[in-house]
C-alpha cells in the first residue's frame, strides 16, 4: 500500500512544482470550514479577494426580487425592483419533480414590478421560479406549497 501512496504523494509535489505551499483550512466558531486554500511561497494566505472574478447578473440581482409567502398556499407574489425589470425577460413556475412548466410570465410585456401566481390548483411541494435574464443566465428560486 506504500508503493502506491508514495509515487503518488510524489507526482503531486512534481506537477505543482512549488514545494513551497501548503494547504490551509480555516473554521469558524461553529466548526464550519470557511476556507480551505493554499498559501503562496511567503507563508500568508491567499486572499479570495485577489481573484478577478466579476458578479454575474444573476448575482447582482438575487437580492433585489423578493418572493412571499413562503411557504405559500394559494397566492405567491413576486415583487422585483423597477432597476431591475429590464434585466428579466420572462419567469417560468417549474414543479421540482418533473420538467413540465406551469406557468410562464413575459415580464416585457407587464407594466408593473410584481406579478401574482395562483398556486391554489398545485399539489402540495416543492416549486422553482425560474428567472430568464437579458445576459442570457438563468437565476432559480426555491418554493414551497403547503
């Protein structure tokens, strides 16, 4: 069982090829990793904050479409903010058991920021609001029907 170990603790030194780093894991007070990462060749931790990655749209508008009640029984409403509305085209109320689409709205075509589902007819369970974006991402919402 050494044999196999060793050339492979090996081949991950050789194909790093920085000897140098080690891997860092940080928890929080709960016992929740919060990071697991390398350090570079000085020792210190890599920010997560040096990587150049941008927010999507479908980041940028997570916190700005509000959907209530959750869990809902007859009425969802769903409420976005009007800086937003141009960035949705359309949303679609998905079972998440099956692929069938059970309602669509064309969010171009209405004047307000909110829109209504009647989810009175719906078995009970578990529903996506599947939001179609102008970027051409998709940003999904978890609902619950009781």
């Amino acid at each position: 069982m050494k044999k196999t170990i060793l050339p492979s603790l090996f081949l991950v030194f050789l194909i790093s090829g920085n000897a140098k780093s080690q891997v860092i894991f940080t928890y929080d007070d709960a016992g929740n990793q919060i990071y697991r990462g390398t350090t570079s060749g000085t020792g210190r931790m890599a920010s997560s904050t040096e990587s150049t990655s941008t927010p999507t749209l479908a980041d940028q508008i997570a916190n700005k479409i509000q959907a209530a009640p959750v869990p809902v029984k007859t009425s969802l409403n769903v409420i976005w903010e009007k800086d937003i509305k141009d960035y949705i085209i359309k949303i679609d109320l998905l079972a998440y058991n099956s692929f069938q689409i059970m309602e669509t709205v064309d969010v171009k075509s209405k004047m307000g920021n909110s829109y209504i589902f009647n989810m009175s007819n719906y078995p009970y369970g578990v529903y996506y609001l599947r939001f179609y974006l102008s970027d051409g991402s998709i940003y999904n919402r978890t609902i619950t029907k009781n």
